[in-house]
C-alpha cells in the first residue's frame, strides 16, 4: 500500500512537470514554425550572413585606416559618408522599391554594397588606398542600405502568411543583434590571424549571398490588404469604426490628394496608397505574375517619382497612430541616444574600466534584443502598440544608469532590459504597420520613419561633445533619459496608440502584386 502511494505521488510530481516542459517545448516549436516556410528561411539565412558581414567589416574598416596612418577624424569622415548617402537616398529608395518592386531593388542593393567592399578589399590587399576609396566605399555601402532598408520593411509580407507576420517579424528583430554580438569578436579573431582585407573581402561575399538567397524565392508575389476592399480607420486608429466622411479613396477620411499636392517635398513610407492603385486595382483576378507587371508599368506612365513620394506622405499623415511614434524616435535620438552612445564609453572609461566593461554593455543590449525577439514570437497583445509605446520607456535605463555612475553590474542589467523592450516592442509595431497600411506604400512609409530615425544623428553626435563640456556627461546624459521617459508619456497621450488592436489578418484573395 505504501509503495503504491509512493508511486502515485511520483506519477503525480514527475509527469505533470514533464507534460508542462514537452507542451512548452511544443509550443516554441509552433512558434518558430515561420522557419518551415521555403522562401522565409532562405531570406533570414542570406539576410542575417549580410547583418554579421557588416557587423565584422565595421571593425575591420576602422583597423585598416587606422593601421594605414589614418586619424579619427578620417574614420569620422568615412562613418558620415555613409549615414549621409543613406539619409540623402532613403525616400528615393522607398519609392523605387513600391513602384520597381522590393525584390529587384534590394537584389541590386545588396550587389552594390557588395561590389564596393570588394573593391576595397581589393585594393588593400594590393597596397595602402587613399582615404578618398573609404570614403567612397562607404558612400556607396550607404547609398546600398537607402534602397534596401525601405524595401525590407514591406518584403515580409510577401514571404510568410499573414498570421505569421508577428513570428518573421520577431525572427528578423533576432538577426541584427545577434550579428553585433558575434561581429566584432569575429572580426577580432580573423584580423588577429589574417588581414582586415580579408575580413572586408567576407562583408563583400555575404552580400552577394544575400542577392543569391532573394534571387531564389519564389514569392507569393503579393502584398496582402488592397485599400479598396477596406473599411478606412477611425480618427483613434480603430480600424473596426470607419472614420466620418471617408470614402475608399481616402484613407481614415483624408482627401489623399489635397495631403498629396500639399507635401509634394517629402517621400514617405506606407504599404499602399488608395490614389495611384487603380491600375492594380484592376487587373486581372489573382493577383500574381504578368497582370501585376502590366499594372506596374500603367503606374509607371501615370505618375511620376515625386507623386509617388507624395502619395506615400499621405499614407503616413493619414494615421495618428503611426507619425507620434516617428516624431518620438527623431526628437529621442537626438536628446537621448546619440549623446548615450557617444558620451557612454567616455563614462565607461571614466568609473567602469574601460573598453571591456562597455563591450559588457553592449553585448548585454544585443543579449536583451535577442531574448525580447524570442519573446515576441507567438505573442499577439491586445493593445500592441500600447505595449510596444510602453517598452519604451526602457531606452532610459542605460543612460539613466550611467547617470547615477552606478556599477557594471546594474548598467548592464539596464542595456539588457532596453534590448529586451526595443526587440519586443519593435516586433509588434512592425506588425501592426504591415497590417493596417496599404502594401503598395510600404517601403515609402519605412522610408519616412528610416529618415525620422537618421536625420539628426549626425547632429546628435557632433553636438553631444560640446555639450559634455558645459555640463558635464552625466548631467547630458540624465537629461536625455528624463526626456526619453517623457516622450514615452507624450505618445500614451494619443488615444489611437492606446486603442488601436491587434489587426486581424485580411481576408484571403485581397492580394497586390509585387516582384
């Protein structure tokens, strides 16, 4: 009898624990089955060799100018070359990937970067180029990153079904952290055994890799909401109550022309825009192959780039659930994150010890992006952009804790929690935006964002030296995460952020074509 109850309570205390970890295990399995997918898994493969070829080549382009005589002020000139090409071509290139479509683009994106890091590669191992080359290379790579950044913000919705757009998204968010973790130490290691040309000559190969991998996809060809076939959102960002007054050609009820004639300066991101579309509007069923390119080539004889851009500026003013989140992160990286990357090693150097407690720092911040990916898969929040608006609020941690000069312990639990929140936050919003704004007009929309985000880093970090020097690099710092948390609060204040619902997927068949 004894020995019976004995093996009752075994049962009892052994099995469950193993059911709860095998359906846990299930579970994960489920979510990562985005991975199943043909086309899916041969982009994230290409994709996230090119993230960490980048991530190798940065150190290894500093190491070679460097080593060749150069001076920080030349490996300044060469980073502003890039961020310069990259901010003066990203609404070009957001509008080339709606109208050329966002494979073709991001395929001659990638052979560009490509051809430029070979040539460099090149021409250090021949002998000791110029700064002009670096310059020049790095010009090109940006000008690569302007065409490809814009088309990658809509490709997802080509590659996986609509319900799987929260998991790819999330996948994708894992790729670039990982590849700056893992980048520079591998860089470190190959320029210890070989050259910084060959570490270069591997950036130019994983680019050609990720021109291979698009190649190859055989997409679904199609985008998935079709304005015409949507009710337009109200005013709060609900798009289950239509706005007053609107009508399918104007999105949440904005006269899209009168927005399109009035902005015609500026090419901004979307997914589709409602005026402009009536050819693709009315092709033929079924959405794939030659009726989309006979649709596109109808657009292209009726409208010309800087409509195209204004078209897309239209989408991007229509939502005020959308453009709160752009002016947050323009105005944050300007007050917060460009001072907090350049004043954080000085801070570093100053109490923490140097160059190997800040890489404790920033690997920290590329573990927490990591595992705030992971988290996001399989999770669909019923306010998304409520919680991706609140993670937010943990960019202040880092500098906030570089502040208070609190140990290498809590500022790396601090970066942690910030990669954790930016992973997992920017997991939903991506979603939400491929969701709810017209295909057609999503790589305008990610341009416009992409812009908000670049244009005044370069100020930030010309400025936040001069700043340091009149009060002093906590004080900026401190500032910069009080200023962070009040953004977060401003944007809560926007009922559309904080109603909006998790987008439901679109009916089947509303399909747009896009190669």
């Amino acid at each position: 009898m004894l020995s019976v109850k004995f093996k009752s309570k075994e049962n009892r205390s052994k099995f469950p624990r193993t059911g709860a970890a095998n359906f846990r295990g299930k579970c994960f399995t489920e979510r990562l089955g985005v991975l199943a997918g043909r086309d899916f898994r041969r982009f994230y493969a290409g994709y996230a060799a090119s993230l960490l070829g980048t991530a190798m080549s940065s150190v290894a382009i500093a190491f070679a100018l460097l080593g060749d005589g150069g001076t920080a002020t030349g490996l300044g000139v060469v980073f502003t070359a890039n961020i310069a090409a990259m901010i003066a071509l990203l609404l070009f290139g957001g509008a080339l990937a709606d109208r050329l479509g966002r494979r073709r683009v991001m395929v001659g994106a990638d052979l560009l970067r490509g051809a430029a890091q070979g040539v460099l590669a090149a021409a250090l191992a021949a002998g000791r180029p110029g700064l002009w080359l670096f310059v020049a290379a790095a010009f090109a790579v940006g000008a690569g990153n302007a065409f490809f950044s814009p088309a990658l913000s809509g490709l997802p919705v080509q590659l996986v079904p609509p319900a799987r757009l929260g998991d790819a998204n999330a996948l994708l968010g894992t790729a670039q952290p990982a590849a700056q973790v893992a980048g520079p130490a591998l860089a470190g290691l190959l320029i210890a055994v070989t050259s910084p040309a060959l570490v270069i000559a591997v950036d130019a190969a994983t680019y050609v890799l990720s021109a291979l991998a698009l190649a190859s996809l055989q997409l679904h060809e199609g985008a998935t909401r079709h304005p015409l076939n949507r009710t337009p959102a109200s005013p709060d960002g609900d798009p289950s109550r239509p706005a007053k007054n609107a009508s399918p050609n104007q999105p949440g009820g904005t006269p899209l022309r009168a927005s399109t004639e009035a902005s015609a300066l500026l090419g901004p991101p979307g997914h589709e825009v409602a005026e402009g579309l009536s050819a693709r509007a009315s092709a033929p069923p079924g959405g794939r192959g030659e009726p989309g390119e006979a649709a596109r080539r109808q657009r292209s004889r009726e409208h010309s780039l800087l409509r195209d851009l204004a078209e897309g500026w239209a989408e991007f003013t229509a939502r005020s659930w959308l453009w709160p989140q752009t002016v947050q992160f323009t105005l944050f990286n300007l007050v917060t994150w460009g001072p907090y990357l350049v004043l954080g090693p000085v801070l570093a150097d100053q109490y923490l010890g140097g160059a190997r407690a800040w890489g404790v720092v920033l690997a920290c911040s590329g573990g927490g992006a990591i595992l705030g990916g992971l988290l996001a898969l399989g999770r669909r929040p019923r306010r998304p952009l409520l919680v991706a608006t609140l993670t937010t609020l943990g960019f202040a941690l880092p500098p906030l804790a570089l502040a208070l000069r609190l140990p290498l312990p809590l500022v790396a639990g601090a970066a942690l929690g910030q990669g954790l929140g930016s992973a997992l936050g920017g997991a939903f919003a991506t979603t939400v935006e491929q969701r709810l704004i017209p295909a057609a007009a999503l790589s305008r929309v990610g341009a416009v964002n992409m812009v908000g985000a670049f244009a005044f880093g370069p100020v930030a970090f010309i400025a936040a030296g001069p700043e340091a020097a009149v009060f002093g690099p906590r004080a900026v710092l401190a500032f910069g995460a009080a200023w962070s948390a009040a953004m977060t609060l401003a944007v809560l204040a926007f009922p559309a952020v904080r109603r909006l619902p998790w987008p439901d997927p679109p009916a089947p068949g509303n399909e747009m074509v896009d190669r």
